[in-house]
C-alpha cells in the first residue's frame, strides 16, 4: 500500500511537466548578466553591535571565571580538610 501510494506520488508530480513549459521569457531572464537597476549603498553606516553582546556575553565570562575560581577553592578546602601532612 505504502508503495503505491509512492509511486503516484512520484508520477503525479508537476516539476517535470513545468520544466519543460517554462517558455521563451523564462530562458530570455536567464542569459541576463547585469541587474535591471543597480542600487548603490550611499549611506553605509557602520552597525552597532547588538546589546546582547555588549553586555551578556561578557557577564557570561566573568560568571564561568568566578565559578571555576570558586570550585577550585572549594575542593583546595575540602582536600585540605580530608588529609593531615605529618611532620616528623
């Protein structure tokens, strides 16, 4: 059942019917190298960089650093705690 219904799928489908009827104007548009109009770009302003980067991402870095600051202390301490150097 499953592939009948593939089958008629795939013989029912337009693209090669529509391929071959695209016309004069169609391969006429395709040899065409220049645009029909050409639009400079006079006033290219530099674009700012969004807030998100500007203030979050840095927050980010600075939130990692402290927490991997911070779980380094934390196991120095609890290491310290769990072994006794004796001198002798």
């Amino acid at each position: 059942m499953i592939l009948v219904t593939l089958a008629l799928l795939i013989l029912a489908a337009p693209g090669p019917a529509l391929a071959a009827n695209l016309g004069p104007s169609f391969q006429q548009a395709q040899d065409v190298e220049q645009p029909a109009v050409v639009i400079e770009d006079e006033d290219a302003a530099p674009e700012e960089i969004a807030w998100t980067f500007r203030f979050l991402v840095p927050t980010l870095w600075l939130l990692t650093a402290i927490l991997v600051v911070g779980t380094y202390v934390a196991y120095r301490r609890r290491l310290k705690k769990r072994f006794q150097v004796i001198r002798g």
